[in-house]
C-alpha cells in the first residue's frame, strides 16, 4: 500500500496545519471583499497568502483528492475499480445498517438538541436563576464527546442482578423492581442511548444561541402583544418562534453537520459494535483496521457529499440576511 509522506505527519502538525489553512481561508476572503487597486498591494497580498496557500492546498486540497482517487481504486489503493466501491455500500447488509444508524442520528439528535435548547432557552428568560440554569445546561459543553462518553457508559454500567448496580440507569430500574439490563448491547435501543449523549452536549450550545436572540427580541413588541391579551404560548408562536427562526436554522444545521461527523460517541461507547456503527465510524474502521483503503475513502466521499448540501444551505442564508440587512 502506498502512501505519501504527508500520511506519515503527526496528529498535532495535521492541526497545526488545519489552523493555518482556515486561516489563509478568512485571510482570502477578505481580500476578495477588499481587492488590492495597485499592482504593489497584490505583491503584498500574494506574499502574506501564499505560506497559508501552501498549507490549505497540502493540508486540505490534497487530501480530499487523493481521497477520491482512493474512492476509485481496491484495497491496496492501486488497482483502479471504478464505482465498485459506492456499489458495494449499497449491497452490503452491514453497511446499510451504518448508513440507517447514521440517518437515525441526523433525524432525531439535531431537532431533539435544537427543541430542547429552545424551550428552556424560553423558560428561563429573564427568570430569577437564569445564570445559574444556564450554567448547568451549558456545562456539557465544556467536555470533550470522549468525556461525555465515559460519563454515559458509568451511567448505563450494568452488573448481575444479585449485585449492587452502580449504573444509574439500571439501578432506577432495580428500584422500579425492573431487571438491569446490557443497554449497550441491545439494537436498537442502543443506537437511540448514544443519540442521547450528543443531545446531553449540544443542548447547551443551543440554548446559548437561541437565549441570545430570545433577548434581541424588542421589548415593545413584547409588551404591545400582552396588552393584545396574547398568552404565553401566543406570544411564543406570534412573536418569539418567527423572530428566532434564522437564528433557529443556523443552530440546526450546525448540530446536524456535527452529527454527520460524529465519531467520538461511537467509538468510546460501543466501537461501532452491536449494530452502532455509523459512517465515521465504518469509515475509520474499514481503512485503518480492516485495511480496505478503497471502501474507507468511498465513505469519507460519501460522508463529505452528505456535508456540502447544508454548507450550501448555510452560506446562502447567509448571503441572503446580509443583503436584507
């Protein structure tokens, strides 16, 4: 199997090098909105771009084609078979359960993390306690998902009837008179317990989002619906839902496009096994274990075109409020 010399570069230079190519990003950007007028500011502009160029082009650009290339050749990555390895996610039975799994988690963590960042974004607005019941929502957010992933494997930690549990959940279930059980091992409650670890996360992130633009809500126009006689679930549909609706778009498309990509939750918690798996994960598990360089890059490229749709949706919404404001 042949690889180039930047696959054999170490983690902390692979993010080193996606530092400064988001980086030369925003600085190309701005120099597109603000175009050097003489011939000696382009001088300056191409010298102070081209190290980060160089970067984003290596560190970026590369990967992502040699990526593709790879899509298109067998596992050793040298003979070319075409769309062989796209066929084949579509044939194999465990690869459609990857790619159900992986649907799943886009459908439920997203509109789950984002309702429920909205709602108690709602409810504590303006309350006596509103810093305090912010903070202990927002605190997932401050561990990493292989953090929060061993706090969840604790809480779903099965032992033998006989024994104490120290799983909370299966010791509320003892107390209930229930059986405690292998939650991690059963499909597809499984599945459904891992999607709860990424809404615990990214609930908090919502919150904060939506709570920010709860508050730019005028309050006049507040106040003139309560002299209406609007009640507390009209005033949420009439004025707080329609007003925070761009803001409520941004916060879905980010948690979906992180959900996409979700790998830490699954690999800590069950390794993609007992019907886990999602594409990340199969993904690592295909090219790194298996050594199926081909199929692995064939779901990275899928995973990647599963990606660019909400991107697209993103920037144009964006585009769209900056031409309205």
């Amino acid at each position: 199997m042949e690889f180039s010399f930047l696959d054999e570069l170490p983690k902390i230079v692979w993010m080193l090098i996606g530092i400064v190519a988001f980086l030369g990003v925003i600085g190309l950007v701005l120099v597109l909105l603000d175009a050097p007028r003489t011939k000696r500011d382009r001088w300056q502009a191409v010298a102070f771009l081209a190290p980060a160029l160089i970067l984003l082009i290596g560190g970026l650009v590369y990967p992502v084609l040699r990526t593709t290339v790879l899509s298109l050749h067998d596992r050793s990555g040298t003979e070319f078979v075409g769309l062989a390895n796209y066929v084949w996610m579509f044939q194999r039975p465990e690869i459609l359960l990857v790619l159900r799994n992986t649907l799943l988690w886009v459908l439920f963590a997203p509109l789950l993390a984002t309702g429920i960042g909205l709602v108690y974004a709602v409810l504590v607005d303006r309350s006596r306690f509103e810093p305090v019941a912010k903070s202990l929502v927002f605190m997932p957010m401050a561990i990493s998902f292989v953090g929060a992933s061993i706090i969840w494997r604790f809480v779903f930690a099965y032992r033998p009837a006989d024994q104490e549990q120290y799983g909370l959940f299966n010791q509320i279930i003892v107390w209930f008179g229930g059986q405690p059980r292998l939650w991690l091992l059963e499909q597809p409650v499984n599945t459904f317990l891992l999607i709860l670890v990424l809404i615990w996360v990214q609930a908090g992130f919502a919150m904060v989002v939506l709570s920010a633009a709860i508050k730019a809500i005028p309050a006049e126009m507040v106040e003139a619906a309560r002299i209406d006689g609007a009640g507390a679930w009209q005033l949420f549909t009439r004025i707080t839902l329609p007003t925070v609706w761009p803001t409520l778009l941004v916060v879905l498309v980010t948690i979906t496009v992180q959900t996409l990509k979700i790998f830490d939750i699954v690999r800590t918690m069950t390794g993609g096994n007992y019907g886990t798996s999602v594409i990340a994960n199969e993904m690592y598990s295909q090219a790194f274990q298996q050594g199926q360089v081909g199929q692995g890059s064939a779901l990275a490229v899928f995973l990647f075109l599963l990606v660019i749709p909400l991107v697209i949706v993103q920037i144009r919404r964006t585009r769209k409020a900056r031409e309205l404001a």
